[in-house]
C-alpha cells in the first residue's frame, strides 16, 4: 500500500480547514468588502409589504419549446402528395404501427384520444379493515382556527 504524497496545496487545504472560524471582526471587515449588487439609488427600503409578492403574476406562462414545435408541426411537410402538415404525416404513421400490432403505438395514440386510465386505489386498515378516524373536540378546535383567521384578518 503506497502513502498518498501531500502537495503543497493539499497541505493549505488542510490547514485553513482546521483554523478556527473568523472572528466578528473579521467577518464584518469581510462583509465591508463584499461588492454590493444592484444601484443603491434604486433599491427603496420596505419596497413590498410583508405578505406581498414581489412578483403578484407569478412565473411567465411562455412556452418556448411547446410554440416552436406547435410552428414547425403546422408547416406542410414536403413532398407530401395529400399536402398534410407535419403533424398530420405523424399522427398517421402512428396510427399506422399501432394498427400493425406495435402496442408502444397503440398506447401512446389510445392515451392522446381518451386519456390515461385512471388507477383505483383502495386504502383499508389491517386486514382489510375500515382505517378508524377518531376526531376528538372537532367544534371547539374548528372555533379556535376561525377566531385565529378572523384576528389575522383584522390585523392586516
């Protein structure tokens, strides 16, 4: 067995890894050199309320991908004696396999047309039992919850 040689480098890994951590000073000193990113005069202190979004639309609802193949799907594929677009050509190649036996073909067209089949899941305690529910105070932990709305609601 060969003993791993210690570079110069693995040696300072080694020993920055085992210094103690920096002190507060240290760390503030840090900090003040840390370049700030943004322009000051813009960022306005309390710019959103607490609870707000900062972004209310949510994540633009663009689909890049879906647009580019719905464009180039539609286009007329050449050569093409019917004049079919692209994606005519490919639906009936589809339905072509799947008419010759291909069951990968059959699934996948099955699945555009009707949907997916939805899958039944049947939830039952030990031995096919009914799984007990035991919901104790129910109307007094129900008051609570609609008083603690209401006094959020009054708050904000």
């Amino acid at each position: 067995m060969t003993k791993k040689r210690e570079t110069p480098k693995s040696s300072q890994r080694k020993a920055k890894s085992q210094a103690e951590p920096a002190s507060r000073s240290e760390q503030r000193e840090n900090s003040a050199r840390i370049k700030r990113r943004g322009n000051p005069e813009k960022i306005r202190p309390h710019q959103f309320k607490p609870g707000q979004s900062g972004n209310p639309g949510g994540r633009p609802k663009t689909t890049p991908l879906t647009d580019a193949l719905c464009e180039l799907l539609n286009k007329p594929y050449p050569g093409d004696a019917q004049h079919r677009t692209l994606a005519q050509v490919i639906a009936a190649a589809q339905v072509t396999r799947a008419a010759k036996g291909s069951i990968a073909h059959f699934n996948a067209v099955a699945d555009r047309v009707e949907g997916k089949p939805r899958q039944m899941m049947e939830l039952a305690g030990p031995d096919g039992a009914a799984i007990p529910v035991f919901v104790e105070n129910l109307d007094e932990r129900l008051r609570a919850l609609i008083d603690r709305a209401r006094t959020r609601a009054a708050h904000a």
